[in-house]
C-alpha cells in the first residue's frame, strides 16, 4: 500500500519534468540557466525541509507529518495553471518542494521501518521502485496529454493521480510509534544523523550528474534530432528497476561493496556514449546504461545509511540521505545549465562523467571504510 502511493505521488511529481522545461523555454523564452534555475528552486526547498522533517518524524511520529504533507503537494498543483512568470513558478516550485521534501522524508522512514532488517536492501530496492516506474510513465503520461499545448489537463491529472495516493495513505496500517527524542527537545545538532554524513557526501556527487540528465534530456534530444525523449526515460526506468530488486538481494547477503563499484562504472562509461554517440541507437543504449548504474547506487547507499543509523535516528538519517541527494540534483540542474550554455551538453556530459569518477574514488578511499567501521550485522529470526 504504501508503495502504491509513493507510485502515485511520483508520477505526478515525474509529470513536470520533461514538459516543464519546453513550457519555459518555447512560451516564457527563458534561458536554459533560468529554466535550471527554476527547477531547482523545488529541490532548494526539499533540502531545506528535510533536516525539520526528520527531527519532526522522530519526534512526533510518522503518519500525521505523512498525511498533511501528501495532502499539501496533492493540492499543490491546483496553483501551477495561474503562475504566469518566473517569479511565480519559483514561488510555487519552492513551497511544492516544501511538501516533496516532507513526504519522501517520512515515506521512506516509514519502509525502513516496515522491512525486516535481515531484508533491508531488498526491500528498499522494492519500495524504491514506485519511483523508478514513476520517472518511467510520468513523462510519458505527461507528453501524451499536453502534446505541447495542453498544461491545465496535466495539472489536472496530477491532482487526481496524487490525491487517489493519499487516499491510499488514509488506509495504511502504520507501525506503532514510540518516540525517544521528546524529552531531549530541539536541538539543532540532532537535525543531521553524523553516520550518514560519508555515505551521504558521496551520494551528492552521483546526484550531480542525474539531476543534469532528468532535466534537460528533453532539450539535449531536441538539440541532435531525435523526436521524443519519452523512450529515454523508459529505458533509463527499466535499467533503475531491473538493477533495484537484484541489486538488494545481492546487498543484504554480501554487502554493499561490489555492487557500488559496478554501479558507479556504469555511470562513468553511460555519459561518454550520451555524450559522443548522438544518434538514436547512442542515446537509448546510454539511457540503459545510466539506468541500470542508478539503480544500484540508489537502494545501496540509501541501505548503508539505514544499516548504521541508531533505530531511533532513522528520521534523521534518512533526511540527511535525502538532503544530499537533492542538493546533488539541484546543483547539478542549476550547473547543467550554466555549462552547457558555456559549453554545449556533449561536453557537459563528459564532466558528469568526470565526476562519477571522482565519486568512485570518495567511494573506494574513505565512504566504504566508514560504513565497515560502523556495521553491525543484523540478527536473523
């Protein structure tokens, strides 16, 4: 249930993301820094949300913070049809990312809190698939019913689809909630879980590159003749699911080593052939790639920050986790953007490259080590 909800609120947040830039471009005439500038304005306000949020669960609970925040990003959309400037789509991007921020925060500590621990990378892997399929059919959907043209019936879907996921949420069975941070009040020290800190650090870096690719694929695809980046983002969702369910099991009984280095290696190898090969067959065969190394490092690291934070500090870590993963895509919106102005995106991409290196590198020196140093092997009943 719970990922059938996280299944619907993503695709109405995976609607945006394909048409959102072309609107801003062919009928505001933005600049492709200012259209990076506005898409992250959603991701600024996730990260700045998070760290409250994760306190906030801890504290008080998951389901209420769950429900109000999915009830606020559904009702969300009913603002988009009137932002008529750039101004008005960075205040309404912001407070959407307010709520986005609150509902992945609490939905995933809500799965951890569910799996089994003996389970954990497996079922992070399965929750996690609910936004897989999200970046699969969202932008699909969405091209399908703007054609271009037609934005207030993909608000209009977005309300619907959203809402029947909080539907759902209303009747989930929650995991009873005891708190043991009431009696210690706000601190601000214990909005950021220090054991996820390196896993975290590294997980920004990867982020970077995916944030680039989500949002200007569409602009990339327009730029070297191919018709619809809709295929893109079902191969890149096919890759992320297919390496998600496989890559969790292999997780929880060897460890997250081996399956973070192969993951990264895709990476680093995907942008050269998105980058240098601009023909169809060149930029679907990169989508797979790309696809299938997310969705390794994905439920990996999200696994490894879960396995050494205390049981009562899962809020915490996770919206640590979750922070960096938005500032990753933010940063890498906003820089995508800006290079690729400088630059064009072929080279850019060669950078995202650069960059999952140096990821794999962080990974293999010192984000590895820390986890070994704090792992303790759960107990299977």
């Amino acid at each position: 249930m719970l990922t059938v909800a996280n299944l619907l609120m993503a695709i109405a947040f995976y609607f945006m993301l394909p048409v959102l830039p072309i609107y801003l471009v062919d009928k505001l005439s933005v600049s492709k820094g200012e259209v990076g500038t506005i898409l992250a304005f959603y991701t600024i306000a996730a990260l700045m949300i998070r760290p409250f949020s994760g306190w906030a669960i801890d504290t008080f609970g998951r389901k209420k913070i769950y429900l109000i925040a999915f009830l606020l990003f559904s009702t969300s959309y009913v603002i988009y049809p009137i932002a008529s400037g750039v101004t008005a789509f960075l205040a309404i991007r912001y407070f959407h990312g307010l709520t986005w921020g609150t509902l992945t925060t609490t939905s995933s500590t809500i799965a951890v809190d569910i799996i089994p621990p003996s389970r954990r990378g497996e079922g992070i892997g399965i929750f996690g698939l609910s936004m897989t399929i999200g970046v699969a059919i969202g932008p699909m959907i969405a091209i399908l019913i703007t054609d271009d043209t037609r934005f207030n019936s993909l608000f209009a879907s977005a309300i619907v689809i959203s809402l029947l996921g909080f539907i759902l949420a209303l009747i989930i069975k929650y995991p009873k909630f005891r708190s043991q941070n009431n009696s210690k009040g706000f601190s601000w020290n214990g909005l950021i879980e220090k054991t996820a800190l390196p896993v975290s650090t590294n997980m920004m870096l990867v982020m970077f590159t995916y944030g680039g690719v989500l949002s200007f694929i569409a602009l990339y695809a327009k730029d070297i003749g191919v018709q619809s980046s809709g295929l893109f983002f079902l191969l890149l969702s096919v890759g992320i699911g297919l390496s998600r369910v496989g890559s969790g099991r292999l997780i929880d009984k060897q460890g997250p080593s081996a399956v973070s280095v192969l993951g990264i290696i895709l990476l680093v190898a995907g942008f050269p052939i998105l980058a240098f090969i601009q023909t169809p067959l060149g930029f679907h065969t990169a989508a797979l790639i790309l696809g299938l190394g997310y969705g390794m490092i994905m439920p990996t690291f999200q696994t490894m920050v879960n396995n050494i934070a205390p049981a009562n500090r899962r809020g915490a870590a996770n919206s640590t986790f979750f922070t960096a993963f938005d500032l990753g895509i933010g940063l890498g919106m906003i820089g995508t953007g800006i290079l690729s102005q400088w630059l064009g995106f072929g080279h850019t991409f060669i950078i995202s490259s650069a960059m999952n290196l140096a990821a794999l590198t962080l990974f293999g020196l010192s984000t590895i080590k820390h986890y070994q140093n704090h792992y303790s092997k759960p107990i299977t009943s």
